[in-house]
C-alpha cells in the first residue's frame, strides 16, 4: 500500500542561495519527552558517505537515536532503522548513493518494517528529491542538513506507518548541547562553525550547508576541555572555511585567538581542517608557531595553480599570494608538512593553465593531495561553462598531476627516515594483524610492531622505511 506523507516539504535551490542578513539563532536542543523511548528495543545504523562535517553529523544523529532508546548495530540486516547521510559534491558521489538505495530495497523486502532514512547535502537538492521519490518508493524518511534535530519527529512518523520529507533551504542556526556517540575513543571532531559564504563557482557546499556561522568561542573551548578531562588526545576542528571564523560574530575574536586559547588546554593534539588561502593569515601563522598542542601540518586547498582559473573559481587569491603565505608559513614553523586539494579540468582549463598547476606543486612539495576532475554541480555557474575536454583528457590530466604528488609525498615522508617521531595510537593495521598504525605530528600514517596496550598512547616511534602511503617503524 502506498504510504501517506506526514511531512511534505521540498527544497528549492534558489532559496538556499540568499543570504537574507537573518540573525543566526543559538539553540539549546532538548528532545521532547513526547518521543522519549520510541527506540526502546530497536536498532539503528548510519552510513556516512563525503566529508568530516558529514561524519561530525552522524555523531550527533547517533546521539539523538541511543538518547531515544535506539540502539547501535553493525550490519544492515540486524537493523530497525537503516540511515544514509549523503554528500553531493561530485556526481559520482551521488551515484553511488543511487546504487545504495536499490540494494537495500532488497533487505525492506526481507524486512518490511525497517525504516529506510536518507538525509545530508545530496537532500538539499530539488533533482534529488524528485528523483527518489520516482525512483526509490521505499525510502520512508528524508530530510536535509539544517534539520537533523528533528530526527525524533521523522522516526515518530515513520513508526505510524507515514513517511515524511522535510528539506529546508535556509541559512541556519546553531544547536548546542546536541548528544553526541563519537566513534573514535581518542579522536574527536569539534565544529566550530558551519556553512560557507564563499561560492566557488563549482562548489555546491553554500547551498547546501547555509550562511557561515560560528560558534560562541566559550561553547567550543568548554567542549574541548570536556572532551581533555574524558581521555581523549586529538581534536580536529572543523569548518569549510575556518580562517572565517568569528567574523560574524562582532566580538572582534578570530579563528588565530581560538588556536591561542586552546593551545593553553591540556590536550595533545589540535588539528583543523579546511582553511581557505584567502583567509589564512599572519595572526594564524603566529598562532601554528606557537606549536605545543597545534600540529605542524597544514591543508590548504589551493584548487588551481593558474590565476584566470582561479578567478573564474572565484577563490579570490592569485598562485603568487598562496606561495608567499606558505613560504612564511614554512619560515615560521619548520618543517611543516603542507597538504591541499587541486581541482583539474575545471571548465575551460587550458593545457598551460594546467601546467600551471605542476609548476606551483613544484614549487610548494605538497606532502599529500585530494585531487578531483571537475564535476558539473546543478544550480552552480560553473555548470554553465563550457568545457570542450574529452573525457580521456580529463583523466589524463589526473593522472599526470596524481604522479608528481606522489613524488612529493615520498619525498615529505623520506625526510623522516632515521627520525624518532611522536605518534598517537589508533589501533591495528588494517593490512597486518602484528602491527600497530596510528598518525605522526606531521599527519604522517605510521606502521609498527607493538602491544595492543599502547593503542590510545603518544608514543616515540623510529622511522625504519617511508614509503608513499606510509611510513614503517620501530617501537623505541
Ligand atoms: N571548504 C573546503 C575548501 O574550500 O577547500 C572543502 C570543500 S569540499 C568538501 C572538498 C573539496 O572538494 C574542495 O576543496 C574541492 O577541491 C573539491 N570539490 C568541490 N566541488 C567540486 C566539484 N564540483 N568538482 C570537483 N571537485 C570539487
Ligand atoms: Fe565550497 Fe569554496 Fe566553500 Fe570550500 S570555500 S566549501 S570549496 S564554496
């Protein structure tokens, strides 16, 4: 029988694209008693596709589910409620949910009470929804990034027997005090702010994901001293631009005060990901110099290495402004290890303008790169531009600009060859069952032999072997 909707609200991409000037709104979420232990005695599992802010989500939707009464299983058959949390920024992404989504029509089948979820920036979309809704009748929830907290609602529905679809395309508020089931006993993910003004041309993200807003800097140290007190080593903060942090605030405290606040805390180890070339600064410079708990390793995407591609990007830097700010970076923290994301093939791109590209990798030795062709988002202006490349092309150009990272990869991780290096503990290798594998100051994937006890320790290790994809090591 076809089900009814109790929700029906729809997306509209043209909406998400307004930044109406609103006052973003500080939330204390609470789940209302109405749906206390509507979970008791079912099971749940999410599956987390694209970026740390999607699996920083799923954290908080976990939390939401076992404060419900729900709880964790690991595969999908054990399951009442099966959860997918999307990520849209390319096409191939999307398609992979598309495959997900018929497979698992096959297990509703076996179960017909299991409650089929989907939710994240793929959802955000008006050609998404309109396609699973044609495509994919036996999803019974969906909802889109701004409204997780309204999880307890959906499910409440969804256990009557109706479906719901809820998509909101505003710009966002923030919720504190969202219950949160971290994966990860040491390392934890900490936003401190979420959305993005920048509006690349090719990026889908500020329709997604709203305005940028940050948090209250109290709210963001107090959780990460909690999260010191409970044990755990490794913070990474996280936001698409978080160099942009604080600036809406007004109260004249920026994304450089919060590392020098923080770095006062008893925490081994802050990361941060992703800053935007245009926004990382001296003050930031000054701040990773203060090393202590700031790792020396920085991603900073860099995109293009051509200025009239970075222009039609709309990245607002130019090659010659990023290679200056990475050469004081090095001056001032030495020995940093220097990562970013490239895009290539980007509509347009010339043979030299990619060359252009090699030649700024050349000149920074990127240690480590996300590198992508360029995939036409709906609804972004780069999906108007023309772009005569094949698609042999396209790839050959991956491949190319894939060789030379690789290159400079070994070379950042043979330079540690002989080196006693500190390396936080994550656990066993996945390819040896002898070996231990945890991540370096630098950022650097490190293999060794050693007890199973030491799994959640800072440890010294010696750097026997590096090799492209890791390094290989000796218990000191
Ligand atoms: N906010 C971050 C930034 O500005 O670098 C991360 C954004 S996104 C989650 C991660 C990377 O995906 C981007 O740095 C970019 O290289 C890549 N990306 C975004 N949109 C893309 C598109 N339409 N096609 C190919 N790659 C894309
Ligand atoms: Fe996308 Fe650019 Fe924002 Fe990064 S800074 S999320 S690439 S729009």
């Amino acid at each position: 029988m076809k089900k009814e909707y109790g929700i029906n609200n729809k997306p509209d991409l043209n909406l998400a694209r307004k930044r109406l000037g609103r006052e973003t709104k500080i939330i204390d979420f609470k789940i209302d008693d109405v749906y206390l232990g509507i979970g008791d005695g079912k099971t749940y599992l999410i599956k987390t596709y694209g970026c740390q802010g999607n699996l920083s989500d799923s954290g908080k939707m976990s939390g939401i589910l076992e404060a419900l009464g729900f709880t964790r299983v690991e595969e999908e058959i054990d399951a009442d409620f099966i959860l997918f949390n999307t990520c849209a920024i390319r096409e191939n992404a999307e398609n992979r949910i598309f495959g997900e989504l018929g497979r698992i029509k096959k297990i509703k089948k076996q179960k017909p009470d299991l409650i089929i979820g989907i939710c994240g920036c793929m959802m955000q979309e008006e050609a998404t929804i309109e396609k699973i809704q044609k495509k994919c009748p036996h999803v019974d929830v969906i909802f889109g990034t701004h409204n997780i907290v309204k999880l307890p609602e959906y499910l409440s529905i969804a256990l009557n027997n109706k479906k719901s679809l809820e998509v909101m395309s505003i710009e966002g508020d923030i919720y504190e005090n969202v219950p949160n089931v971290r994966d990860h006993p040491y390392k934890a993910w900490v936003d401190i702010m979420y959305g993005c003004d920048e509006f690349c041309t090719y990026c889908i993200v500020p329709y997604t994901r709203g305005k940028e807003r940050s948090r209250m800097p109290k709210d963001i140290i107090n959780e990460v001293q909690q999260l010191a007190d409970l044990g755990y080593k490794e913070v990474t903060l996280l936001g698409q631009n978080v160099d942009a942090y604080g600036k809406d605030l007004n109260i004249n405290y920026t994304f450089s005060d919060l590392l020098v606040d923080l770095n006062k805390i008893n925490i081994p180890r802050i990361r941060f990901t992703t800053s935007h070339p245009r926004d990382f600064d001296d003050t930031t410079i000054a701040a990773m110099a203060l090393g202590g708990n700031i790792m020396p390793h920085l991603h900073l995407p860099v995109q293009s290495g051509n200025d009239e591609v970075l222009k039609r990007m709309n990245r607002k830097y130019t090659s010659g402004e990023y290679i200056e700010k990475m050469n004081k970076l090095k001056e001032s923290v030495p020995g940093i290890s220097i990562t970013t994301d490239i895009i290539v093939a980007f509509p347009g791109e010339t043979e030299e303008q990619f060359q252009d590209t090699m030649k700024l990798v050349d000149a920074i030795e990127f240690e480590g790169a996300f590198t992508f062709i360029y995939s036409p988002r709906i609804g972004t202006p780069a999906a108007k531009y023309p772009n005569p490349l094949t698609e042999d092309e396209k790839k050959q150009r991956l491949l190319t600009l894939n060789k030379k990272i690789n290159e400079y990869t070994l070379k950042g991780n043979k330079r540690f060859e002989g080196e006693i290096v500190e390396v936080l503990v994550d656990g066993i290798s996945k390819t040896d069952a002898d070996m231990l594998t945890g991540y370096t100051r630098h950022n650097k994937l490190i293999n060794f032999k050693g007890p199973k006890e030491l799994i959640g320790q800072i440890v010294s290790v010696k750097v026997k072997r590096s090799f492209t994809w890791h390094l290989l090591g000796e218990l000191e």
